[in-house]
C-alpha cells in the first residue's frame, strides 16, 4: 500500500509539474508536414502527437496542422528544404530518400544491415549525431527525433521462392542501396513513390514491390500481390526536423516543451515498430495479433538459410563498400567508429 502510494503521489506530482510548465506557454499555432498518410507511423503516432498529445500537453497552449506528405503533393527528398524556406515549421520523411543530397543519410538502414527493431534503433542512435550535423550544416534544419516502420519486405504478384526468383524481374525500390541489393541479385529496379506502387503492381509494371510488411497491408497491396517474402531490406527510417527559422522564432519554454515532447514520441514510434513488425507477420497470413492492420491471406516464403547467408555477403561485399564509396573515406571512417561498432562490421577502409 506505501509503494502503491507513493506512486499515486508521484504520478500527481508529475501531473502538477506538467500543468505548471503548461501555464507558462505562450499561444502557438505551428504547421507540419508528416509521414505518408497510409502507414501505421503516420496513423497510429504522428497525426494523434500533433493532433492530440502536444495540445493536451500543452494544455491548449499549443495547437497544429498535420498533413501527410503524399497528400500534400510533396516528394520525401524536397521536405527539408521545405523546413529550411520556412513553408512549414516541422517537416519528416524517409531519411534514405535524402541520400540524392548526401549519403550519410543512409548510414543507419542500409539494406539488410540490421533485423530487428532493437538492433535499428541501436544503429540509428550511434549515426544520430552524424545526420544531425549534416542536416544543420546543408538544410538549417534541426533533427528532433527518428524513428522508423515495419521491416521492408518484398510483395510479389507470382509466386517466388527465394532470391533467386528476382533474377530478371522488375522490383520497386525507394533508395541507392536497396538498388544495389537487388542489382546484385540479378533483378531490374524500379523507383516510385509509396502511392503509385498498388497500380504498378496490378499492371505488372514491377513484379515485385519492397515496403514494411504492415504499411503495405494497411495501404492494400496484398490486394495486388499474392506472395510475400520476409527478408528485411531495412526499416524505412524516417526523421522528424524542425527548420531553423521556426525554431529559432520559439521561446525557450516553447523549445524546451518540444524536446521533451519528441523524446517521448521517439519512445512511442519505436515501441509501435515493434509491436507493427509482430503483426505484420500476423495479419498478412490469417492470424492473430492483427490490431493494426487487416486480416488477410497471403502465401508467406520461407526465408533459408542460405538466403540469410547471401544477404550478409552482399550487405558486407556489396551495399556497405557501394554506399562506403558514395559517402567518401571520412564519412566510413566514422561510421566504423559508430554504426560499425553496434552492428559489428567495418567498411574496408582501403577499398575506398
């Protein structure tokens, strides 16, 4: 009954310290581009963070406009520059999909270098300071939080039974080193965005198609493939920024109010991940858990052994030295120093 008590007083203690740094906020109204709207990231996180948790937190003090990047007519690659002219205040996106500006915005989901949520997040938080630093340096803009979606795995309209069944056939792709798995597979790349791959598919313009196991089932691709293929390509990291010239308008309660808010989300959109990568293994075949996602009955390849061994050789032999070689010696002289270190693997220096 103490311990009992004591937690009762401070869960009210909280409570009252939240309320009073509420008080202290002056009115805000602030805009923010988000997340593709079909995915559990932007469904089950950031439009209830914006929508629901920062004016609650704030209480009432401060208020937001969410839209979703593909429902507001803007690719992935163009939102930090949006941040940075001041066309919204916060903006997010899949980090990978700025690799086009510089390559060290790959260095935490190079394809097949981590498979489970943990081991992302772990790799993501050692390259942290790294993007942080470029995102300062080229687009004024302030990283405040990462967080990521379920594992991206291949949906296919045929049947397959490995990865030697890609060989030949055209797979949808959305960055530099899932080109350069796939390549290395014998299989033809193609690159869409999120929104245009159900009507690809249906066509047979892509055979194939690479997203997170539960954001294709939310955005309705098993209507459109038969077979899906568990083996992870990454986890479609995404980042959540603020553009210096919004940011440096805040006052400093206001800034300190978002720090703290965004590192709870960050806590929030990883625990999701993880408990979306479970059900996305649920819902796409019939099963239960499917809270998130919808039930259907697709036919699941058996990812072997030497399927898991060929996707380590080419991660190390392939996509770590290709995307080594884009970001430069000093660039993976770092990453062996940080990503290299948590996962176990150092780019060949010398190869570069």
């Amino acid at each position: 009954m103490r311990t009992l008590g004591l937690t009762i007083a401070a869960g009210i203690v909280a409570a009252m310290t939240a309320a009073a740094g509420a008080a202290d906020l002056p009115k805000l109204h602030v805009k923010a581009i988000g997340l593709n709207g079909n995915t559990v990231a932007s469904e089950r996180d950031e439009v209830p963070f914006w929508t629901k948790t920062i004016p609650e937190a704030s209480g009432g003090k401060i208020t937001a406009d969410i839209v979703p990047v593909d429902r507001a007519g803007i690719k992935d690659f163009q939102m930090m520059r949006m941040s940075k002219l001041g066309v919204t205040d916060f903006g997010a996106g899949d980090i990978s999909k700025m690799a086009g500006e510089d390559p060290v915005f790959e260095g935490c989901d190079l394809a097949g270098l981590t498979l489970t949520p943990e081991a992302a997040r772990a790799a993501c938080e050692a390259w942290k300071p790294t993007m942080a630093r470029v995102m300062e340096q080229k687009f004024s803009t302030k990283l405040l939080a990462v967080g990521a979606n379920p594992p991206q795995v291949f949906w296919c309209r045929e049947p397959i039974s490995g990865l030697a069944d890609l060989k030949g056939k055209k797979v949808r792709v959305f960055n530099k080193t899932m080109n350069d798995f796939i390549t290395a597979v014998g299989g033809t790349t193609v690159s869409m965005a999120f929104a245009e791959v159900v009507p690809a598919l249906q066509r047979g313009v892509v055979d194939c198609a690479v997203t997170g196991s539960l954001s294709g089932n939310t955005a309705g691709w098993a209507e459109v493939s038969s077979h899906l293929y568990p083996l992870s390509l990454g986890w479609s990291v995404n980042y959540q920024a603020v553009g210096d010239e919004s940011w440096n308008k805040f006052a400093p309660e206001v800034k300190a109010f978002f720090e703290t808010q965004f590192d709870a989300f960050e806590d929030k959109m990883w625990a999701t991940v993880a408990k979306a990568t479970e059900e996305g293994e649920s819902c796409n075949f019939g099963k239960e858990p499917c809270t998130l996602g919808k039930k259907v009955e697709m036919t699941r390849v058996p990812v072997s052994d030497e399927d898991q061994t060929l996707r380590a050789k080419l991660m190390q032999d392939v996509v770590l030295l290709n995307w080594g070689k884009r970001c430069g010696k000093a660039c993976a002289e770092e990453w062996n120093a940080t990503v290299g270190k948590v996962v176990d693997l150092q780019i060949p220096v010398d190869k570069i």
